[in-house]
C-alpha cells in the first residue's frame, strides 16, 4: 500500500483550520491529503510556514516517502564542504515536514519517527563536523594528520548522548554531544596545538548546527555532558576524560553513558573509549545504591524547576513532571544500571527495549513493563505534537483552552475524553514509579528492642560500614526492619550476635544496605545465615555481592547439569577481555554458585549427598574452563600445546564427585608431546617444561588470592613419586609406571581418578588405561595386605581429633574410603564412589551384605556431620560453642533429635564400623 493510500485511510483528517488553503497552495494533492495539510497547518504555524515554502517538492513525499527519504539522505552525504551550512538547514525543513505528516497521519510509528530524525541528526553532525575539520587539516593545524584524514576525523570522534544516542529524538529535540580526540595519535610536542585544532572544529561543527539564520537552523547543540563543563575544552582526550570517569565519575553520568554511541568522527576510537568505560558504567556487582541516587536526582529536578504538588493538567511538564517521560527513563535506567553488570543483555540504549529486556529477565514485572512503554509511546507522541505547534523545545502542556483545542487536534482527540485519559495515564506512571524509587521509610516504624542486647545495637555506629552519612540514612530506614526480623528469629540474642559480627566486618554499607532495601526478603536470608552459621555470616561481610546471585531470579531454581554450568561461566569469561579479569570472574561465579548450594542446604532444600554432588560440578567446570583460558593465555606466548595436549585427572573426593564446602582438590596432570620436541610460539619451550610450567600456571590461577579471592587449594602430591616426581606426567611416563613402578596405594587412589578437563580424545585414553589397570591390580592377597599397613601408618600419623571428628579414626570416613578403593580393585570395577565401592566389595566375595549395610551406615552419618560442619565453619563440631540454630540444623541434616543421640548415634554407627573392618582386613590377609 503506498504512504499515499495509507494517508488516506486516517481514521478522521483533521478539520480545515483558517490559514492555509491547501487546495491553492499545494495543487495535485487528493482531497483527503488536502484536509490533512490544511488542518495540520491550521493548529501550526511551523507547519504551515514549512508546507508553503516546500510547496513544490511536497507532492513527491506522498509517492513513497521511504524512497524520498532515504533520497534526502543520499543528498545530504554529498553536500558540499563550503555549502555544508544552508544545504543542511534547507533539508532539515524538510524531513521536520516530512516526519511530522507521516506522524500525524499515523502512517510511521514513533520508532520511525524518532528513527528517521535521528538518522538525519548523525548526517548532520558527520557533515558539519567535516566542514569544520577541513580547515584545520589545510591549514595544517593538527599535527601529522592530512587531508586524507578527514574520513576517520583525525582521530576526533562525537559521541550522541541522550536521545539522540538512543535513536529517540523528538521532534524539536537538543542533541546532547560529547567531543572526544584520541590523544596517542600525538606525541607531547604536538599534542597542545592538535588539541586547540580540534576545539576550534567542535566550536565551528556546533555553530554550523546551532546558528539560526533564514533558512532556519539545524540542531540545537548542547556539549555541557562532558566532564566538568565549566573548567573544561569543548573537545577532550580520551585519556582525560576516562581519568576523570574513573576518579569523579557520577551516577547521572553512568546513567547518560547507557545511551551513548560513536555518532561521527572515528567510529572504531568512540567504540573502544565506551569500552573502557564499561567498568565505571557496568559494576560488577547488583549496584541498588543507583536507586538512591536516581532518586534524588529527580527530587533536585523537581525542585529546580518547580514541579512538587499533585497532577495537574494545565501547565504540566510532560517531560519532568511526575508520571512524565524523566520519569519512565530514569526508572529503566535505573534498572538497567542495577543488573547490567551482570547480565549483558540489559545493556540496550532505547527505554521501550530496555523495558522489555528487563521484563524478559525478571528484572521488572511484565505487566509493569508492558504500561510504562505503552504510556511512555503516548507521551512521546504527545511530546511530539506540542513541539510540532512552533518548533519549540517545550514539554510543557497548554494552560489556555485554545492551546488545548489545538493539542487536541493535533492527537485527533475528542478533547474531554483526551485530557481524561492523560491524567489517568500519568497518574498511573507516577504511583508505579514511586514505589521503586521511594519504598515507604522504616524509620517511621516502632523501633523494637525487646530481648535483644542494646549495648550491641548501640556501637554499630562505631563500624566501617556506617561510617558515611550515606550509608547511615539508608540503614536508619533499614534497621526497624533488621530489628523486627531479628526478634522473630528463633534464637534472637544469638542471632544478633551473629548479625553484628556480619555488620562489623563490611567494609563498606551503602550498596549493602540499599541491596537489602530494595530486596527486604535478603534479610531474613542473612538473619538466617547469621542464626546458624557466623562463620557464613563473616564470609557475607567480606563477599557481599554473592547476594546478587539471591535476587537474578533463578536462584532456588533446579539445579543445572554440568552442560549449562559450563555454558554460563565460559560466557562470564568470554565477556572479560584480560586474563586477570577472567580470574577474578571466575571467582566470583564460583562465590555465587557456592553460595547457593550453602543456602539451599541451610534451609533443607537438599540434603548432603545433593550438595556435594554440587560442589563437585562446580569444582569440575571451573577447572574445565579455566584450564582453557589458561592454555590459551600460555600459547600467545610459547605457542599452542605440543602434541595432543594435556589433561586434568580429579582424584580423591573430586574424582569421586562429592566435596564439600571447603574441600580442596587432588589433581594430576597428565600430557602427550606424541614425539614433539618443543613448542612453535614467540618463545617455544621444551616438551617436558612447556607443560610443567603450564600445569603450574593453573595452579596459580586456582590458589592465587586475588582481589576476589582465591578459588580452591590444590594438592599434587597424588601424581607420580609424589612431591619428588615432575608437576606433569607425561603420558607413555604415566603408563609405564602404574604398570611397573606403582605402589598399591597409587592404584587404590586410582579407582576415584576422573578426568576433569582437557581434550576428549586424550581423556577418553586414560580413562581407558585406568579400567583395565584396575582390572590386572587386584591381588587379593597384595592388596588386602597393603591396605592394613596404611590403615595402621594412618592411625599412627593423624590422632584422630575427638567424638565429633568424622574422617580420621577408627571406623570413620578415611578408612571406609580405603575399603571401598579396596573393593573396586579387588573386583576390577572402575567405580569411583564409596557407595559402588562397598558392592564391589561384595561382589568380589570379600565383604558380606551385612558388612556393606554397616560400612554405608557409618559412612552417610559421617558424611552428613562432615557437610555440615563444613558449611558452619572449617573445624570439627564442638558442642560447646554451637549455637541453637547451628545445633538445630545439624540434627535437621542428620534426622537426631538432640546432640547427644547424635554423639552417641555417630559413635554406635563407627565403632560398628571400625569391627567390620578390622574383621574383614584380618580375614582377608589370613586367607592370603
């Protein structure tokens, strides 16, 4: 259907105002477009003014007015750099009366409306922001850069802001520009005279812009977003202002830098200033605090410009007053600026997208979002009508009624019905809004004490965290809240207790407590937490943002499979471009995710085995990917991995896959050079030290403390001659000397060996060579025998450390694993946990049903005190110091009614336990 047909089908054309005959002045024109024009004009004398002059050229626009659109465009990229001026305020009548007859008539949406006067303003700036450089460059006044540099601009980009940066221009908008040059184009000497060049080019590019003459004008100009406009050059090195971004940076600049882009100039420059931006934009962690912030903002706007008091229709400021646009932005900017550290996809520039995208991430409820991009679309359109009556940048709606008699017509509204439903909708986006931005105070609350100790409420003060006045207005509205829930905790005095040592260890509490302020529900997790496990609840003060991983939405979700873990944190790495950065993103997706299983154990949503079938999946994935980025790291400089490369074998608890919450990690490495002397890199290394020192840079990336910490630590002391033998094994090594050389111990410690990372074809070849090694290693008689000399070595080394210790002594886990290792050996099972161990056992006529109930009912109850001992803290259980809600979750985890049954129970189920063994490692070495 051509735009002509599609004019004509408006649902009614507005009436015939005086002033303009557009039968007269504008021939040829059907009688519908006629009416069109004439009422148009009629409500606006910039209208009317525009179609008088581009009487001629405006029965083209109706053929198909994307052709002559796009026509335009086509003309204006080729205007002449001493006619840039002129030309650019004679077209831009014409895409002002162009647009706002396709708007009128409803044949473009607001996306095409705004689309199409954005596409035109970055024309406009790349043009004049030629014309203005072209000068500089013959005159050579910036330094090394010729004419042949205009393309790029010298190095000097313009980045839009605002709406213009989002494509959302109105349709009499300011652009909002920054003025940017790429200073290591330049050395010292030349830098001060490329500098004054490129202000001069800003200055003369926005007064080709601004200037009004008869033709009209292009653009208002505004460059006061740059840092510190009042001390600083209208156009700046980059280095300058991200030094200033980093070191003064303010939240309402992070907010603007959501929507910014390279707009003209040097693209590929403006692309990697915003890159190194993201940091200060994107915080790694959920950054609630930007609440606050957004908040006072608005306050300070209203106050400025005088815009406290209820909704009224007359006067209103459409734009900053409430339930207006501001409004609207400033909420999914907010939202944005809160999650899209985390999550990429929130990182959009237009606010009906970044609505839907939070939407779509749980961030904001859909129907929410779904009302405030359907009245920001109608506000914006009502913007649009008022700037249409003048060519003015006003937001601001009539006060008269003929201004609203022509507003109305302008919408095609009944009046009565239009000003109705206006207040509705902004009344509507007001109370959707303030509840976000301004959540009832708790202050107002009844602060309540009753049974808690107020000697320890009153030094809070006293603590890192509250020492700002920022923090302490957010935690005044908080502490009512923090108060009550302590009260209604189970143990309240304990609780406390614990809360204060969490509040005592944060460094810093305003983005913690605007967190908890903005999510309430993360308070009875941390009363929780704090109620059970202190040493949790220390942990939360030093790695606050493992909160963030609460409130993403999926948190008491299903656990993943190892596929989708891995998916999510190679797609955390892939976004960091460093490698240190990768690290420390990797430690913390670790904390998260740790974290959560900690939390779902807290509170019963699984039981031991489930957590640490979890920790093991995540102790495998980390490995799995960072063994890549380390592979890669090392092969920029001494080239990639000879041979078909190495793998990663999990032993022990990894291999077995159960760990619990502070398990550290057996590994060995194993490589296959397949005859390759060396590698081939910048710096090539030897076989044999090439994949030492590349087994020991993953070590280091898993055991260095870095500023997030450190990930596990490592133990390598299982791999061949221990401690003596090299880092890394390689492969024809590692196979000649489980076959020759190794002792039953080593053979034993294979039956839990997993390979956890590396290439499948490598690792499909040890795993290969580890079950058939175990099916020719199990002489009853050898290995039986060997088993009780470590049995005995192990009682004689580590004393165990008490009724409450569950892995070393008599009948406890350490010797239950020997048994099982002995058991797959003896039946040349591949087995790898304690369970199928035990049946192995069985099945290979060592251990009798009964042996094997007792030996797994001795190492469940075990296995369950160590899970939870190991989230409560890295020591055994003592008794004396646990606190109720500590107790009370032990005997949860362990089905006891009271500590003493559980004592008692965990000492019947071992010593048990302990005569199993001792029977079948007699009978079995006797009948050797």
């Amino acid at each position: 259907m051509s735009f002509s047909d599609r004019m004509t089908r408006c649902p009614r054309p507005f009436e015939a105002a005086p002033g303009l005959e557009a039968r007269d002045a504008v021939p040829n024109l059907p009688s519908e477009l006629a009416a069109l024009i004439e009422g148009a004009a009629g409500c606006s004398p910039f209208l009317q003014a525009l179609c008088i002059k581009e009487r001629e050229w405006l029965p083209e626009v109706f053929d198909d007015p994307e052709a002559v659109f796009d026509a335009l465009m086509e003309e204006v990229a080729k205007i002449p750099m001493d006619e840039v001026g002129p030309r650019l305020r004679r077209a831009k009548g014409r895409v002002a009366l162009m647009i706002a007859l396709a708007d009128l008539a409803g044949v473009w949406t607001l996306e095409q409306v705004t689309g199409a006067l954005t596409r035109f303003a970055d024309l406009a700036v790349a043009q004049a922001l030629r014309a203005a450089l072209l000068p500089e460059l013959r005159r050579g006044k910036i330094p090394g850069q010729g004419e042949n540099a205009l393309d790029e601009a010298a190095g000097m980009v313009v980045l839009a802001m605002g709406k213009m940066g989002a494509h959302e221009l109105n349709y009499s908008s300011d652009i909002d520009l920054i003025c940017l040059f790429d200073e290591e184009r330049f050395d010292g000497d030349s830098y001060h005279e490329a500098r004054a060049g490129f202000v001069r080019a800003t200055r003369r590019m926005a007064a080709t812009l601004n200037d009004r003459t008869a033709d009209g004008y292009v653009f208002r100009t505004d460059l006061r977003l740059r840092p510190d406009p009042n001390v600083t050059p209208v156009c700046m090195a980059m280095g300058a202002a991200e030094t200033y971004y980093e070191s003064l940076g303010r939240t309402w600049e992070r907010a603007a830098y959501i929507k910014a882009r390279p707009a003209a100039g040097d693209i590929s420059a403006g692309t990697r200033f915003l890159d190194t931006l993201r940091p200060f934009v994107w915080r790694k962690h959920l950054d609630f605090a930007a609440i606050e912030d957004a908040h006072n903002m608005r306050l300070r706007i209203r106050e400025h410009k005088g815009l406290h008091g209820p909704i009224r229709l007359d006067g209103h400021n459409m734009k900053l007053g409430r339930g207006g646009i501001r409004e609207i932005e400033f909420f999914t900017q907010t939202r944005q600026l809160i999650s899209g550290g985390r999550d990429p996809d929130l990182r959009v520039r237009g606010t009906v997208v970044g609505l839907e995208r939070l939407a779509d991430k749980n961030w904001v409820p859909e129907i929410a979002a779904e009302t405030l991009s359907e009245h920001y679309r109608a506000h914006r359109e009502i913007e649009h009508r008022l700037q249409m009556v003048r060519d003015a940048q006003t937001q601001v709606l009539p006060e008269q009624p003929e201004g609203w008699a022509r507003l109305a017509a302008l919408c095609d509204r009944d009046l009565a019905d239009f000003r109705d439903e206006l207040t509705g909708r902004l009344q509507q986006v007001h109370d959707l809004i303030e509840g976000f931005f301004a959540p009832e105070s708790g202050a107002e609350k009844p602060v309540a004490v009753d049974g808690l100790d107020e000697d320890i409420i009153a030094r809070w003060r006293g603590y890192p965290a509250l020492r700002s006045e920022r923090a302490n207005t957010i935690f005044d509205r908080l502490r009512p809240e923090i108060l009550e829930r302590l009260n209604r905790s189970s143990n309240p005095q304990e609780a406390l207790v614990a809360f204060d040592g969490f509040l005592a260890g944060l460094p810093a509490g305003v983005q913690v407590f605007a967190l908890f302020e903005a999510n309430p529900q993360l308070i009875d997790l941390m009363v929780d937490i704090a109620g059970v496990s202190p040493a949790l609840a220390s942990y939360l003060s030093r790695h606050a943002g493992v909160f963030d991983a609460v409130i993403a939405g999926d948190f008491f979700a299903p656990w993943p499979d190892r596929a989708h873990l891995r998916r999510e944190l190679a797609a955390r790495l892939d976004r960091e471009d460093d490698y240190e950065r990768k690290l420390d993103a990797a430690r913390r997706w670790l904390k998260e995710w740790h974290f959560r299983t900690g939390v779902h154990l807290l509170r019963g949503l699984i039981d031991a085995d489930k957590a640490g079938a979890q920790y093991a999946d995540l102790a495998q994935v980390i490995l799995a990917e960072l063994w890549s980025v380390v592979c890669a790291q090392f092969a920029e400089k001494h080239g990639p991995p000879p041979g078909r490369g190495a793998v990663v074998l999990g032993m022990g608890s990894l291999g077995a896959g159960k760990l619990n919450a502070g398990s550290d990690l057996d590994l060995i490495v194993i490589y296959d050079s397949e005859g390759v002397e060396g590698s081939d890199g910048r710096r090539p290394l030897a076989t044999r030290p090439y994949y030492a020192r590349l087994t020991q840079a993953l070590i280091t990336a898993v055991t260095a403390p870095m500023s997030e910490g450190r990930l596990y630590e490592v133990d390598m002391r299982l791999r061949p001659s221990g401690n003596q033998g090299p880092v890394a094994t390689s492969w024809a090594s590692f196979q000649t000397y489980q076959q020759e050389q190794a002792w039953v111990w080593e053979h034993l410690a294979l039956t839990r060996a997993h390979v956890v990372a590396g290439p499948d074809a490598l690792a499909e070849d040890v795993e290969a060579f580890r079950c058939a090694l175990l099916q020719q290693k199990g002489d009853a008689a050898i290995v039986l025998r060997e088993v009780a000399k470590m049995r005995a070595r192990i009682k004689s080394a580590k004393a165990s450390g008490g009724p409450w210790d569950t892995k070393l002594g008599d009948g406890r886990m350490q010797e239950i694993e020997l048994v099982a290792q002995a058991g797959c050996l003896l039946a040349g099972r591949p087995e790898r946990s304690v369970e199928a161990g035990l049946a192995a056992g069985v099945a290979a006529g060592w251990l009798t049903d009964a042996e094997e109930i007792a030996l797994g009912a001795a190492y469940a109850l075990c296995w369950k005190v160590t899970q939870a001992a190991r989230l409560l803290g890295d020591k055994p259980i003592d008794e004396d110091v646990l606190g109720a809600g500590a107790k009370a979750f032990v005997l949860r985890q362990t089905a006891q009614e009271n500590m003493a049954d559980l004592r008692e129970e965990l000492q019947r189920r071992t010593a048990n336990a302990a005569t199993v063994i001792d029977a079948a490692l007699k009978r079995g070495t006797e009948d050797g």
